[in-house]
C-alpha cells in the first residue's frame, strides 16, 4: 500500500489535509479539506473530472460534494 501512495502521489493530497502533527507523528485530517483533496486526486490523476461524493450525516441529510474551478462545492440533496 505504501508503494501506491508514491506512485500516484497520494502523499501530496494528503498532507494538504493534514491540520495537526505533533512530536508524537500523530496527525488528524479537516474532512473538508480531505474531501476536497480527494476529489483533486482523482481529477488530476485519474482524469475523472465531474466527480461528486455523496456525504451521509448522522441526522441522515445527504449533501452533494463536488469541485468548481478548483474549490469544494456543497449541494443539500433533498
């Protein structure tokens, strides 16, 4: 798994989304900004432009995540 992270440059996009490292090397991820991220990767690396994730909250609203120009986008899905 490590070796696919360096072929495709996960790397990058994952530690764009990184908020907190501390001397332990424990790091945490904004979600946004790993959603985000992710859907960067994909675009950049795997030519799939138009992709929408499709986020469940714990109230059960849907909400539409998608890229415009670059920025993350939000759509409630009904």
């Amino acid at each position: 798994m490590r070796r696919f992270f360096y072929i495709f440059g996960v790397k990058k996009y994952l530690n764009n989304a990184a908020t907190v490292a501390n001397v332990s090397g424990e790091v945490s991820y904004n979600t946004d900004k790993l959603e985000k991220e992710f859907l960067k990767f994909v675009r950049d690396k795997m030519n799939m432009t138009g992709l929408k994730l499709f986020k469940v909250e714990n109230n059960g609203k849907n909400t539409e995540i998608y890229l415009e120009n670059g920025s993350r986008k939000t759509n409630p899905c009904p």
